[in-house]
C-alpha cells in the first residue's frame, strides 16, 4: 500500500525503488498490478504455509473431551488401551477430517493443555496397603540397623 501512495505522487521507478528498499522489477510489476486493478489487486493473496490448525476452540474442547473421557478402545481402536500419538493422529482424521503426521500430534496436544505421559509400569498384583504398612514398620526397624558412620572402619 506505500508503493500505492507513491504511485499517487507519480514518483518514478527508481524512486520508488530506492524508498522501499526493492529492485526495480518489482516495483513495475507492482505498478502494472495497480494499474489493472487499483489497491486490491497489490493485496496479498498468499496463504499461511502448512496445513491449518484445528479449525477452532469447538473441535480442540471436542478433542479433549474423547482423550480424556473415552479410552481408545472407546473410540474404536480395537485392542488398544492407552493413547499413543499415531492413535490421536488416526481419531483426529477421523473425526475433524484433517491429516496430521504423529510426530506434530504432540504439538497439538500442548497447545490445548496435553503432556507426554508414560504409564507407570506395575504389576497387577501388587497390594498398596502391604507396601504401606511394610514402609511404616519395616523400613524404619531396617534402618535402625544400618552402621552409622562413626561406626565405619
């Protein structure tokens, strides 16, 4: 649009080169566009690169909601019971009918408040309540015998 108003004052190429830091040829490019076409045709008409986001608060809530509330067996990934990136990834081209590669998921997820998480690896059969009481009683009687330092030879 500053080239717009230079050509209202009838600066020259050069002129007009030279005050906008560009090469000639683009300012006479520019000044044919102007003239066919007035301001709107000097308009931008370049997209963003990349594919788009999400489309909007709507379907990141409704992304959400099926990672936090449905398991992934829920959502029809047979078999399947944690969320893995390349899962959320196929839910996503499922669901909102936009591919993204499972390395950028993790992007994704971040910008609506999502952290990588690992399970904790437990047994099944494992009794908290016995952990519990084994830390209260017996790690402290254990304790109790270590040596102390002054002990130490």
């Amino acid at each position: 649009m500053i080239a717009a108003n230079l050509f209202e004052q009838d600066l020259r190429t050069a002129q007009v080169a030279a005050a906008l830091g560009v090469d000639d040829q683009t300012v006479r490019r520019w000044r044919r566009l102007y003239a066919a076409g007035g301001r709107e045709s000097l308009k931008s008409s370049n997209k963003q690169p990349g594919r788009p986001p999400l489309p909007g608060d709507a379907e990141r809530a409704r992304l959400a909601e099926l990672l936090l509330l449905q398991a992934p067996a829920e959502c029809g990934f047979v078999g399947r019971y944690l969320w893995t990136q390349q899962l959320i990834a196929d839910l996503i081209e499922r669901e909102f009918r936009v591919t993204y590669h499972h390395d950028h998921v993790g992007v994704l997820l971040k910008r609506i408040g999502f952290t990588h998480q690992k399970p904790a690896r437990r047994a099944r059969e494992r009794d908290e309540a016995r952990i519990d009481g084994w830390r209260a009683e017996a790690w402290p009687a254990l304790l109790k015998k270590v040596p102390t330092r002054a002990g130490w030879s």
